[in-house]
C-alpha cells in the first residue's frame, strides 16, 4: 500500500533530534511563550527573509490575525473587500469572513492554476483593501502584475503560504527575485499543520512581516489583548504556538529545503512519466524552485474512476478540494456566483502521493498505474 502521506516516517526521519528536543521542553517546565518560541520565531524570519515572526496556534489563525491587526491599526474595517482566489482551501475566505470582511473570489490563471493577476483589477470597488494571494499547491502565486497593482491601488498583499515553505519566488530583473514566499507582501500567514512542508506534530501557526507595527499588535492579539498582563486596551483572542511544537519545528526548518528538494525530484519523474494531458507541471520545470509541490495534482475527466483504479492498485490519492469555498454550504451568499474554471478544477483534480519518504521506485510505480489506468477504455470513457 502506497498511503498518500506517511507522516510517521516524515517524522522517524528525524526521530531523535525531536524527541531529544521535545525532552528538553518537558524537563524546563515552561510551556507557553518562551525561549523555544523565541528561537523558533528568530529562524523562522531569518529563514523567510523578514523582519518579524509571531507564532500563533494554527495557519487560519495566522491569517485572520494579520486581517484583524490591520482593522485595529484603522487599514481596513468590517465590510471592507479582500480579493482572493476562488480555488483555495476554505481557510483563506474564512479568516477574511471571520473579521466581518468581505471575500471577492477571482479565478485561477489556466496554466498555473494559481490566482490570475490580469482579472485582478475588474474585481477592485472602493471597499477592496487587500489582496490575499494564496501559494495553491506549494507554487509561488507572486507576479509582478499583483505587486504593482496593490501598490498602484494602495491596498496591502497578504501571502497565504500555508502550502508553500520554502517556495522562492522567480522572475530575473525583478528585485523581488530569489526571495522565500512569506517575504513578497506585506504579511503572510504560514500553517504548520502535521502534513504541510514543514510540519508540526499537532497545530501550529506563524505570521511573517517586516511591519513591526502589525507584528505588535498581533503578538498582542494573540494574547487575549493583554498589555501588560490582565490589562486588555485591545479585544484580543487566544493564538500561542506551544513551546513543544516550536522546539520541533525548529528542528524540521534545518531540513526543509533538502526535503522540498526531493519533492523536486519525485515531481520530476511523475511530470515526465505522465500524459501532459493530465499534469499540469511540464518536466523543464519540476526542479525549479518556485515550487515545493507540496501536492502534486493532475486533472482529468474521469477522475473518481481513475481513483478507485489506482486504490486497485493499493495507490492512495486525495481531491484538493471537491468544493469550492463558493459552492460550500456555509456559504449560500455566494452560492450565486459562476467561477466555471474554479469549479471545473473542482470536479477533476486528484492528487498524487509526493513527500520526502517517497521512492522512485513508488513515484515509477504510480505513474505506470496512471498511465495504464488512462489508456484502458471504460464503457463510461
Ligand atoms: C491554503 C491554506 N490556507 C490556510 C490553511 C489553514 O491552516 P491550519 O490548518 O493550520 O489552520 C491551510 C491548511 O490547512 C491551507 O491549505
């Protein structure tokens, strides 16, 4: 069997040294907010290239803090508009939803599957404050048409970069090149949730941002508001990362880029053993750096069918995601809007095994399955 995910070996690869630190934390006593979480924070923003890291408990939280911080430093207010991709992870809208802001979906550019710069500026009002880029998949969302139309617009750029650590943004000339996602905008919130990139061993979350005003109010925030202890100017909330999952997380960050780059190289071979017809990723450039595939999808018409063959086969897949935030049930206020492209991706995307434990031998396999799988007419084909 050929599990989609096997997070005990991600984590038995370094199995001591987070054991080892995760001790040093029990033995100190001191669990919340200490010096774990300040180191961690320390490599963290130097690893993204920022000024400023503030941990909090998990990925949505990072972002509906930067999004409240800005409505209490008077950036935005309640009803405000937050431009966002229309095929993303639920998350992304309900952090904006969550501050009483209003999500603006814009769909995804056919060939990079992430938002569309170019649609971009049709979906500005006078109400739109912010545009939230979301890096789907572990692919850098960054253009430069996005960076010079919320500077044009004034209106601040906010990363999603849940899936995407480690992830460099690529354009020679711009002087944004070779910098981590995390680092292109003005904040970024970053999800450490067990089966991202760099993933912690429960919930966790951080905020990246070379604004230290921003940085202050949510650490402030994140702490129920308090400044100075027990003393609350602002209405805050509870979001601490814990001391144990920075301590591990610190020890994960040392091989990230190694572990990215081998998720490079299963790309590889899976974008040159498979149809182009059903993958997205041409092989020239699995290896590029502007892409840490934190999943690896492929699209087709037959896709529920194409699953349960490769289950046959003892090869398990996921659907990233089978319904758009629009087309959700707790969202009926959009239930009216047609994103065709959103919702096709929707009904045909699957997801293919990729992380650091898998072999080539496994990444040969599945695309052998695949191919087969594709090319055996069904009665339904
Ligand atoms: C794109 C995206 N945004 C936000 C999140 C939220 O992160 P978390 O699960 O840590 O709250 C996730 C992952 O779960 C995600 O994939």
């Amino acid at each position: 069997m050929i599990s989609f995910l096997d997070i005990q070996a991600i984590t038995g690869r370094h199995a001591a040294e987070i054991e080892a630190a995760a001790r040093g934390v029990i033995r100190s006593g001191w669990y919340l907010r200490g010096e774990a979480t300040r180191q961690f924070e320390q490599a963290y923003s130097t690893f993204t290239g920022t000024t400023h890291c503030v941990g909090c408990a998990n990925g949505l939280d990072a972002l509906a803090l930067i999004l409240k911080g800005y409505i209490h430093l008077g950036v935005m207010r309640p009803g405000d508009e937050v431009v966002v991709p229309a095929n993303t992870f639920i998350a992304s809208v309900l952090a904006i939803t969550r501050c009483g802001l209003t999500p603006v979906f814009v769909e995804p550019d056919p060939h990079t599957l992430q938002i569309d710069g170019t649609l971009i500026e049709k979906a500005l009002t006078t109400r739109t404050r912010a545009v939230m880029i979301v890096h789907l998949y572990g692919r850098c969302a960054y253009t430069e048409t996005i960076g010079d139309l919320c500077r044009q617009h004034g209106l601040k750029l906010i990363e999603d970069n849940a899936q995407a650590h480690g992830c460099r943004y690529l354009h020679a000339g711009s002087p944004l090149n070779g910098k981590r996602t995390g680092s292109l905008g003005d904040a970024a919130g970053h999800s450490f949730y067990p089966g991202k990139n760099l993933g912690a061993l429960g919930d966790a979350g951080a905020v990246t941002t070379d604004d230290a005003e921003l940085a202050d109010i949510i650490r402030t925030i994140g702490n129920y508001g308090m400044r100075p202890k027990y003393y609350c100017p602002t209405e805050g909330v509870n979001s601490r990362i814990d001391e144990i999952q920075a301590t591990i997380l610190q020890v994960k960050l040392k091989y990230l880029d190694e572990e990215n780059a081998w998720r490079r190289h299963i790309a590889g071979i899976y974008a040159r053993q498979l149809p182009a017809a059903l993958c997205p990723i041409k092989p020239e450039d699995a290896d590029k750096e502007d892409n840490v595939f934190h999943l690896f999808p492929i699209f087709c018409l037959n896709r529920d069918k194409l699953q349960h063959a490769l289950i046959a086969q003892g090869i398990e897949t996921q659907i990233h995601y089978p319904v758009p935030p629009h087309r959700q049930e707790c969202f009926p206020q959009f239930h009216r809007l047609s994103l065709p492209l959103t919702e096709r991706l929707a009904q045909t995307e699957l997801s293919l095994p990729i992380s650091p434990v898998l072999t080539d031998e496994e990444a040969i396999f599945i695309s052998t399955a695949i191919n087969h799988a594709y090319s055996t007419p069904t009665k339904n084909s």
